[in-house]
C-alpha cells in the first residue's frame, strides 16, 4: 500500500460480510460523486447532494434499477478521509453489495484495500498514528474497559501523553544540540547542565506507562490454568466453573490428554479457563505430550488454580505440583471436601507458607463462587492509560532504555554528542507512534490489521 492517490478513488463493503438489515459500499476519492450520481437515482429530481444529507432513492446497476436505498454525500474536507466521500446504504444482501461494488469499480474506483480509508484519513491528516490504532482498537473492543480505553485513544489521549514526552524531550536537548552546531559559541559542558536528570525523568514517565499486563487483561482477559496430578478432578471443579461438560469426567487417571480451553465471564471480566494434563511422567507417547502442554500452559498462566485431592494424603506428584515455580498468581484448592478429608490446609502449608487455600467439592459445587472470587480478584488491573496496545508499549519501553543509555554515557563522561545518538533514537521512536517519523514497512503492518472498507 502506498501513498500518492489524489486522482485515486476507492470503494469497498463496509459492513461484515453475511445476510444483513442494510448493507453499506463506501467511495473515496475525486470521483466519488461522479459514481454515486450514476449508481443513484434520487426521488427527486435535480437532486443537489448537499453536504451530509441522506437522499431516498433507486441503486442502478448498469443503467437498470436494483435496489432501492439511501445516499450520502460528504466533501473534502469534512469527511471521514478528507476526501470526498459517498455512501450508499441498500438491502443487507450479500449478492446485493457485491454487485454495487462491481458497478462502482466498472464506473472508474478500485477495490479499496484493507485500512485504506483509514490509512487516507491518517495521510491527509485528519488523525495521527495513535488515534488510527485507536479506529482499530474501538472497533476490536470485548467489553466496556477497552471499548473506553480504545476511544481516549481515538480522541488523541495517548497521542497527547506521547507529544508531552516528545516536547520535553525537545527542549531537554535544545541547548546541546545548539553546543554541538556552535562549539566555539556555547559551551558543551554548561549546555548539558542538567540534561541526565531530565532524560531520566522523561524515562521514567515512559516506563510508568508501560502496562503490557494491565492492557492484556483488559482486552484479551485472564488466563487461568488448572494442574494438578491426575484424578484430583481438575476437570470436573472446570465443568463447575463454567456450569457445563466442558472436559470428560471419568475415575481413570489421565482422561486428560491436551489443553481444553473454555471462555467464561465473572462481573464483567473475561476469563479464559485452561484444563490441563494431570502432571506425572506420562505412561505413554500421547501423555508425556500433554504433560509438556500442560507446563508450557503454566509458564504462560495469569493464575493458577492447583488442584490437590483433599480425600487423599499427598503424593510425591502433590509435592511436585506444589513446588512449581510460576510468576502467576496461584490458588491451592482442596477438592473432594465432601468426602473423608486425608489433606487439610495445614499440610499445604508446610509446603507452602503463603498459600491462598480453599476447600471445596467440585462434584457439590460447594465454595465454588470462592474460586470465581480468586479468578476476579486476580484479573485486576489498571483501566487508566497514556499508551495503548503493544505496539506503543513496545516503542515508549524501547524510547526509555534508549533515554537511560544516554544518561549513563552522560554520568561517565563521554563527549554528549555521543549520548545525542541514544537520544535521536527516542525521538525517532516516539516519533514512530504518531506518524511524525514512521517508515513505509511499519504504515503497511498497522493499517494490514484493519478490516476492508474500514
């Protein structure tokens, strides 16, 4: 996808593809009127298409009427892309927009391609990089958060957040730069005067900014892991959560031979629930692989739910299980409490001191809503942010390191055109996150995300 396409104009479907109330085929670019006056047939006459107006009228394909819907015109530069657009709005039929848009193409537009009038919106200048991603974010919302998250960024909260960074980045380095072009006129040493100290405070404004973990529960939710060894009923306290038969239940050990994942929805939050393997050296070929799956899971858990059968005295494998290392947050559950309890929390805690412990029967549902308390509380997280998605995470984390080589080349006394070129670094970096340098490869990446006619 490149730029350069004033005589350009493109159409596309902008509604999801399927059997539908309306559907709607969108036009950008110089001709956009010129196809709409002849794929629309007003009810009246001497129709004048006055700015944002819907018109009543007849869809025309190849001179013939074919529908009956409504047209829109809107000009450059009070339009979506700052060109001039039209959009027609007919019967939500498949067969019926393909057409439409075959006609459009056949009266001089071209297929549109994936976030092309997005991406004219951002070349024209109606949004920066930022607000585009923000146009995609919106549209990709799974709850209230992020759709509100999406939208502060659409309406230019973390280009602001980003452009605050850059002007003071700006003014920390004026004078050296002025020292670095004028050696004989400014003094280097006295132009840098507290320039470490401002580089570290922009730094460390990017890094509190930084909340990849906040972002991801926000908009992909938790992601939870059962284990245990086999047979402690893993699956069945997971059927109990998600109130269905979602895993196999049966008193062999091992039923359990891959992840199953399953989506469930606690208050709001989304929790995606992953029964795992029971964790033993595998009897065969087929359950060493689902062990290894299942560990795989654990690394990668928000939460981990350890499931220990509380009618059974611990096993070297309980032990094991109990002793796996984990950055998540984990929740010790008894399972089995309906029975003759071999396993109370007093054995858990000789294991392990600081455990989060609850007993409970999968079979009775008894203190489920305990586990689903865990599984809330666990999922917490910031809903306030300057940065928005990885890709900006990525940038401002990477922009900070950048800021903090400079300080350091600063504190050890190299000459400060060598810091300039970590500090360069940071303005081509956040730069990169609003448009205001950005290559042609990284456009193509982000608008490729977007949905055609979007």
């Amino acid at each position: 996808m490149t730029g350069g396409f004033e005589n350009d104009t493109i159409a596309a479907i902008a509604t999801p593809s399927g059997e539908g109330g309306i559907a709607i085929v969108r036009i950008s670019g110089g001709r956009a009127k010129e196809i709409l006056q002849r794929l629309f047939s007003p009810a009246k006459a001497d129709c004048p298409f006055e700015q944002c107006r819907l018109y009543y009228g007849r869809v025309m394909v190849s001179g013939k009427p074919f529908d009956e819907g409504l047209a829109v015109m809107m000009y450059a530069p009070r339009s979506y892309t700052r060109e001039d657009v039209a959009e027609l709005q007919l019967h939500g039929g498949a067969y019926l927009a393909r057409a439409v848009l075959k006609e459009a193409c056949e009266l001089g537009a071209r297929p549109a391609e994936a976030g092309e009038f997005t991406r004219r919106a951002f070349e024209n200048g109606r949004i920066d990089l930022s607000q585009a991603e923000g146009v995609m974010s919106l549209i990709r919302a799974s709850g209230e958060e992020s759709a509100r998250a999406a939208l502060r960024q659409l309406e230019g909260g973390s280009s602001a957040f980003i452009k605050k960074q850059l002007a003071a980045l700006y003014e920390a380095v004026a004078g050296v730069e002025a020292a670095i072009d004028y050696p004989d006129e400014i003094d280097e040493a006295e132009a840098a005067g507290n320039l470490a100290e401002s580089l570290q405070k922009i730094a460390a404004e990017l890094e509190s900014a930084v909340r990849e973990k906040d972002w991801r529960l926000m908009t992909e939710g938790l992601y939870a892991v059962l284990c245990g060894r086999p047979n402690v009923g893993k699956s069945s306290l997971m059927n109990a959560l998600l109130r269905q038969d979602r895993s196999i239940v049966t008193d062999k050990a091992g039923t359990t031979r891959d992840t199953i994942e399953a989506r469930l929805t606690i208050s709001g939050q989304a929790i995606t629930l992953t029964d795992t393997a029971g964790l033993r050296s595998g009897a065969d070929e087929a359950e060493r692989e689902g062990v290894s799956r299942a560990k795989k899971a654990i690394e990668s858990a928000d939460a981990l739910l350890t499931v220990i059968d509380a009618s059974m005295p611990l096993t070297d494998e309980d032990r094991e299980t109990l002793a796996l290392r984990s950055e998540a947050k984990r929740l010790v559950i008894l399972n089995k409490s309906d029975l003759k309890t071999l396993t109370d929390e007093s054995d858990i805690r000789r294991l392990c001191a600081d455990a989060e412990i609850v007993s409970v029967s999968a079979k009775e549902g008894l203190n489920i809503e305990r586990v689903k308390d865990f599984l809330l509380r666990a999922a917490s997280h910031r809903s306030e942010f300057e940065l928005s998605g990885v890709r900006q995470m990525r940038a401002a984390k990477e922009a900070a390191q950048a800021l903090r080589s400079a300080t350091d080349a600063l504190s050890a006394g190299l000459p400060v055109d060598l810091a300039e070129i970590d500090i360069r670094r940071a303005v081509s970096l956040l730069g990169s996150l609003t448009g205001d340098e950005v290559e042609e490869r990284i456009l193509d990446r982000v608008f490729s995300d977007f949905c055609v006619g979007k």
